[in-house]
C-alpha cells in the first residue's frame, strides 16, 4: 500500500497525456497556490472553478512546485516542471483519489443529509476512537474537491474511515460515493438546504442516498425514508425513531435532568437508556442518531450511554478576536490533528495586522501516525508557514521538541505551567494561533489573553462573507474587477479582519471613506489599491504617504491636489474621477466635463484611474427609467474624457444591487458594499446564495417577576396587562440598539423565540416580556438580536430605518468576533 505515488503512477491513473521531466513522487494534492508547505511532494491541480486555476500555477511554481494537473498548455516555460494535460482537472483529482480509496481495504462510514454532518461525525470519532484509528475529513470538507483531499490521507495505520458528502445538485453524489466507497451509511437530518439545486426535496434526497448504493448497512430515521424503500439498497437496516414502535431504536420518553436531556427506548426488546449533555434539538437529533450507530455497530446499551454522556461540544469555526496589549487572538482552543492545524496555520497566514505571529500549540492524539513522524511534520509546517514564536504545551511535544528549532520556542509540561508563565512571555502586538487538544483546556489561555469585553458581542462569520463575494463574483462578466465597500469600519463589522479576507480572496480594489480608514488599513498590512471617497486636502501628505488613491469629485479638490502635486514633485500619481449622473450628492456635473476634460489633458501630474459615476436607485424597479438615464449621463462623460487624456480608463458605476440588476452596466469594475455583508433589497431574502454574515447577541443579566400594571423602565412608559416576567438584558441604545425599538416595538430571541421589548431603552440595557417563555429563561442565557432568522431588514423595519443605519450604529465598544471555518 501507498502513501504517495510516483508521478509516472498518477499520469496512468488518471489518463493525462504530457511528459514527466522528473518521476519524483508526490504525497501532497494541492488546489490553492496560497496553502503551499511542502513544494518538492505536492501535485497541482488547475481547477477551474470560480477563478481560473492555471492563473496561478506560477504562483505555484515560484513557491516550488514541480508537478502540475492542467486543462491547457501553459504559455509561460518551466522546463523542470511536469504538466499532466488533462480534459477535467477536477475529475483528475477525484479518479486519483478513488484509486488511493481503492488501495485500502478498511471500514468506512459514509455520512450525508442536509443538516448534521460535520456534528455526527465528529462525535463518532469522539465515540470510536478509543479502538479505532480513524481517519475523517478535516472539519467540513465534504464538496466536490473536499472529499478527494479527504480521502487522500487514508494510510495503513487507518482501521476506521468516516467522511461526510455534502451535494448541492444532481450527478454530485455518485461522483462522491466511487472516491468514499462506504461500508455502513447514516443519512441524517434532511431540511431545505440547497433546495434550489433541486427540482423538489424528494430528488435532493433521491441523489443523497446514491452515497448507499454499495453499503451493507445503512442507518436512518424511521419515518424518513417510509416512502423510499425501493430506492434503499443495503441488505442491512437500522432505523431509530421518536414516533414509530417500529423502529429498531424506538425513543418514547423525553425529559431534561440537571441540563441534561435524558432518553428512554426501546431496543430489541428491552429498555434502554442515554444521558444526552445538550438540549438543543438539533443536538439532539444528531446525538439519537449516534446512538442508533454505535447500537447497529454493537457497542452495548450501556457502553453507548456511558459514552454519549461525555461528548463534548464539537467547534468547527475558528474564532478571531482581539487580545490585550494590541494582539490579535485565533482561538482554536478544542480542536487539535495535523490537518486542522494546516487549516488553523493558512488562516493564521492571511492575518497582516502584526508583524509577529506566534503559535501556542498542544500534544497532537489520534493522529495515525509514529509520534516522531507526526512532530516532524508539525515542526515542518510551523517552519513553512514562518512562524516568529512557538510555544509546545505537552509531554510529547517536549519529548520531540529538537524539531522545532525556530526563532523562539518555549516547552511546558502542562497548561498551567503555561498559563503561570504568562506574564513573563510578554505577548504584545503579535497574532497567536491558540490550537489545542480538548484535554489540555487551552480555553484558560485564550480567557488569560483575550480582550476583557461585556456581554454583548457581534460575531462575523468571515465563510458567509466569502460566500457572499463569490455569489457576486459569479454575477460578473470576464475580466469586470470588484471594488470592495469597507468604508464606515466595513459596515460596523471591522477593518483589517474583513480586508485581510477580501485581500486573501483576491478583490482588486477597497474603498474606504477617508484618509484615516485607509491608514489603518495600511497599517493592518493590507496591500491593495485604496480608494479614498472623501480625501481631505489637509491630509494629502498622508494619502500618498500611504498610497491611497483620491476620488476627485469637484474643481476645488483636483486644483488642490494638481497644486499639492507640483509642490511635491508628485507626477502621475492614480486618481478616481467621480462623474454626478443625478443623484447629485457629489461628482462632476455634466455641464462641467469639457472644462474637466481641458484640466486633465495637459496635467503629468495626475493619473486618471478610473472614471465613475453612483446609481441612485438600481434596485428600485420603479425608477428604472432614471438608472438608463444616468447610465447614458455617464458613457457620455467617460468617453468625453478618455478622448481629452488619450487612455483608457477603468469604468464603473455599478453598486450592489446594480450588480444584481443591471448586468450591461458593469463596465470594467463593480462597487460591491453591504451585498457583502449579506443585504441586498434586489435579492429576495430566500435566495439561499447570500445570507447574512453577523450576528449580534447579549446575554440575560437578571429575570423578574412583574405584576400587572407595574410600570418598568424610564418615565414609567412600560407595563404587563397581567402577572408575568421581564428579563434584563445586557445591550442599550450606547450599543446601537435604539431607543425606537422600546416599547414593543423591537423583538429578541429568546430561546428562539420572538419576545418584545417592555419600556423604554436605556443606555445600556433593556427589558423584554419574557412571560410566555420564563420557565425556560435563566441569568446568563444567549439572546440574538438579529441573525439569519431576525434578519438585520426586519429590524430596519420595525424602526422605518434602512439596514445600512442598524449596523453602522453598533458601538465600538461592542466586542466584535470572527469566525473562520
């Protein structure tokens, strides 16, 4: 058996002609010219999914790379390289990955359904591990190109394989069951996610259960699957239920004890038991369908509650957030194998805000393989990825600690060995990956050094925002850039966190309000051309001491910037010249553009970026006539120009709801703003390709009775029409929650359920009628203020506000969180 293949292997298996220069061998598969650590072992592969792959092979290339899958001759010659010339690089990477699969004869358990995945098999691993060496994807890698890396890293110290397919329409599915092979299949929790890339839920679940076709035994909620027996092919079948006696795990009693959720059943024949530590029905489904696993497996009832009790909560989302002395935390405190930490170390790699990067790091379990090799690849990656500090917590870790001969290394035993070192270790603007193994509680370091901050806190999820970019990216035509909007602390959602996303992600353009913003930026290591809207003249010398560049929007501006150029000895430096179509807020009128045109001809010493112009209304229908009249405006003056300066400029008037909805207007470039964060009045809001990307959440401070009539808050303004219960909550208009939604008029959730406000709003806190949800409210529980069920529009309009105002009003002094999966 392998685990790597000679180059001359892989061109037989996967049937690409080309010539191989040099037959080493390859044990690393890449698709991402950015996440490269070991040059000399790695394959490339040219996808072409939303960019081009063959665009950066020579990226790749320069970092080392000598082997390649490609759908094209390449123009540029690298003749020590090997370029494998395929039809399909994506069907290259899974052929080879099926053939890997192929090599090894181990049990695998496959995992599909539409919620749940990543959660059952991670708790299966939790659950299996003690006897199985288990191989599984890393986090949630279960696409198209997921699942082929996933499978890659099967070897023969593997006994146990479980790895989850994840589809989003038809013919997906049987590409992913001939790379996983399953033995025993579990199908779990089918909802409406990607729905739309199904003609209905009954053929989304049709090609999910293509993942069985070959299994012996398939596992399954009863009630699901009545109506599609005949599509079911294992031979063997397990089936739970919370309804059905028929069931071969048949739940008929549910009840909560001391916060945990306790199941009785019924099991051949007999009753059995299980202490569940979550009451979250998601949680609990997925809990009741490891169970049934671990029972059709033949684990005994006894051994299978034991062990369920002590699943612990399973964190895929790595989380970013600041830390005293200026640092910046990633705090990965409960995860901790050599593939996670590659994930953890990339997303480390995209953070620019400090020069210093510092990873503190635990004894790896479970891993597969020989200590001393694991702790050399460790050691490697840590190396690749140019890390200032590390610091090894950890028997193992110190007993292996002669590979890890960086810069700055430091070895404790244990965590509090650690955490009484702290002080002396003098963490101070620097970046720290925080990984480590559950065992280890490295949450006591990430508590020790993180930012104190109150209750109240903004989680951005940085995946959503990527998944955003890309809904728009795959809007555009070739060749059209995109502006980033990050102007106003990127929409209340943060600076150098959001840019160094949208930079790693390859936008073209940021733009930012004033000169400030743009400093900060630069300050945050962002490298990308800058847009200043709002330059003032007073701060010249610091926009292009930072190389930003000036939107121009008025005479008074180009002469004070032509005469700060002259003083400096500044020549062509990149302006943006704003054209008034109508909305006549700022810009060069059309009258004004022939004496424009005269200033800008004869001028060295500025340089016309771009020309552009603002839409007033494109997501409005009903004016639809003014948007093809300021698009005429603006083609006359751009042409007008580019004939007065002899060059072609870029082009772009297009705003986010005009990407949407004006598609010939987009021109050389688009200006993408609060579609980023998940907001677009042209998208219907069950458009599942944007979803918001924030969530803002407080917690409980203090539960009350209240009698009818009993007035509550400032002036006396609130009351319950009968006996009931209010709870105080941590967030007041000085957050940004508005003292217009008192009284009613604002909604929380609460145990997710809608509560209204009670009173007015005060500065910090307010109150809710909690009276029909009490029993279940307690000081300290979660309570969102908006997410994807209350979405920022339906607070907008409960204040006759724009969702612009409600983020943009969220308090600095509200902890901002990220989170990265």
């Amino acid at each position: 058996m392998q685990n790597s293949y000679a180059i001359s292997q892989i061109k037989a298996i996967i049937g690409a002609a080309g010539e191989v220069v040099e037959d080493n061998h390859v044990s690393v598969l890449l698709t991402d010219s950015r996440r490269i650590t070991n040059p000399s072992s790695s394959l490339f592969f040219a996808l072409s999914d939303r960019r081009n792959g063959h665009e950066f092979v020579a990226d790749a290339y320069t970092a080392g790379v000598r082997n390649f899958v490609v759908q094209q001759q390449q123009d540029v010659v690298m003749p020590d390289a090997s370029f494998l010339l395929v039809d399909n690089a994506l069907e290259a990477l899974q052929k080879l990955a099926a053939h890997h699969r192929n090599e090894f004869d181990l049990p695998v358990i496959g995992i599909t359904g539409s919620n749940g995945k990543t959660i059952v098999k991670e708790w299966l691993y939790q659950l299996l591990c003690p006897e199985k060496n288990i191989v599984r994807n890393p986090k949630s890698y279960n696409s198209q190109i997921g699942v082929p890396l996933s499978v890659w890293q099967i070897s023969e110290s593997h006994n146990l394989g479980i790895f989850e397919a994840g589809i989003s329409t038809t013919g997906e599915m049987e590409r992913l069951e001939a790379i996983i092979k399953p033995s025993v299949g579990i199908l779990t929790h089918m909802g409406t996610a990607h729905d739309e890339g199904f003609a209905s839920p009954a053929e989304k679940l049709k090609e999910k259960l293509q993942l069985f076709k070959s299994c012996s035994l398939l596992i399954y909620n009863y009630e699901v699957l009545l109506d599609y027996q005949n599509e079911l092919k294992a031979p063997e079948r397990f089936t739970w239920s919370r309804k059905f006696r028929q069931a071969d795990l048949y739940v008929f009693s549910e009840t909560t004890i001391a916060g945990k959720y306790y199941l009785r059943a019924t099991f051949k024949g007999k009753e059995i038991e299980c202490l569940i530590p979550f009451r979250d029905e998601a949680s609990i489904e997925n809990a009741i369908t490891c169970w049934a696993t671990m029972l059709a497996m033949g684990y005994s009832p006894a051994d299978a509650d034991d062990r369920i009790e002590r699943l612990n909560a399973v964190s895929m989302r790595l989380e970013l957030k600041q830390g005293l002395n200026d640092c910046s935390i990633i705090d990965d405190s409960y995860n901790s194998d050599i593939q996670s930490l590659e994930i953890a170390l990339n997303f480390l790699g995209q953070q620019n805000q400090h020069y210093k990067k510092t990873v503190i790091l635990s004894d790896i379990y479970q891993s597969g393989l020989q200590k001393d090799d694991l702790y050399k690849q460790v050691a490697q990656l840590i190396k690749d990825k140019r890390i200032e500090r590390f610091i090894g917590v950890g028997t193992d870790i110190i007993a292996y600690k002669k590979y890890f001969n960086m810069y700055e290394t430091h070895f404790y035993a244990d965590t509090a060995a650690l955490l009484h070192d702290l002080g002396s270790l003098h963490f101070r603007e620097e970046t720290i990956l925080i990984k480590g193994s559950r065992s280890f509680e490295f949450e006591r370091i990430s508590r020790a050094l993180g930012q104190k901050a109150h209750e109240t806190v903004l989680e951005i999820n940085l995946n959503t925002l990527l998944g955003n970019l890309n809904y728009y990216k795959a809007k555009l035509k070739p060749g059209v850039k995109v502006m980033a909007m990050v102007k106003a602390f990127s929409y209340g959602s943060g600076t150098f966190e959001v840019a160094n996303m949208l930079q790693y992600n390859k936008v073209d353009y940021l733009a930012v309000a004033y000169t400030d913003e743009g400093i900060a930026l630069r300050e945050g290591g962002i490298s990308l051309p800058i847009v200043v809207l709002n330059p003032e003249p007073l701060a010249y010398d610091k926009l292009t001491a930072y190389k930003l560049e000036p939107e121009i929007y008025s005479f008074t501006l180009l002469d004070d910037f032509i005469k700060y150029a002259q003083e400096n000895d500044i020549v062509n430096y990149p302006i943006h010249i704003k054209i008034d179509t109508g909305m006549h807020r700022l810009g060069f009128e059309d009258y004004e553009v022939e004496t424009l045109c005269d200033l800008l001809e004869v001028n060295k010493y500025v340089k016309v970026k771009s020309i552009f112009s603002h839409l007033a209304a494109s997501d409005n229908e009903q004016h639809d006539l003014f948007t093809l009249k300021q698009i005429s405006i603006f083609e006359k003056a751009y042409k007008q120009i580019e004939e007065a300066i002899g060059y072609m400029a870029m082009k772009h008037i297009s705003n986010t709801s005009g990407i949407t909805r004006w598609p010939t207007a987009q021109y050389d470039m688009v200006r993408l703003g609060i579609g980023l964060y998940g907001v677009d009045a042209a998208v219907p809001a069950d458009d599942a390709g944007l979803r918001p990307v924030a969530t803002l959440k407080t917690t409980v401070s203090q539960v009350k009775k209240v009698p009818a009539n009993d007035t509550i808050g400032y002036n006396r303004n609130g009351s319950l029409k009968k006996d009931g219960m209010i709870a105080t909550v941590r967030i007041g208009y000085a957050d940004g929650y508005l003292r217009a939604f008192g009284n009613g008029v604002g909604r929380m959730l609460v145990n997710g359920v809608l509560v209204p406000t009670v009173g007015n709003v005060s500065m910090d806190m307010c109150m809710l009628d909690i009276s029909e949800v009490a029993g279940d409210v307690r000081e300290g529980d979660e309570v969102i203020i908006f997410d994807e069920q209350q979405r920022i529009e339906q607070l907008a309009n409960q204040i006759g506000t724009i969702p612009y105002e409600i983020l943009t009003n969220i308090s600095q002094r509200v902890k901002r969180v990220y989170f990265y999966e």
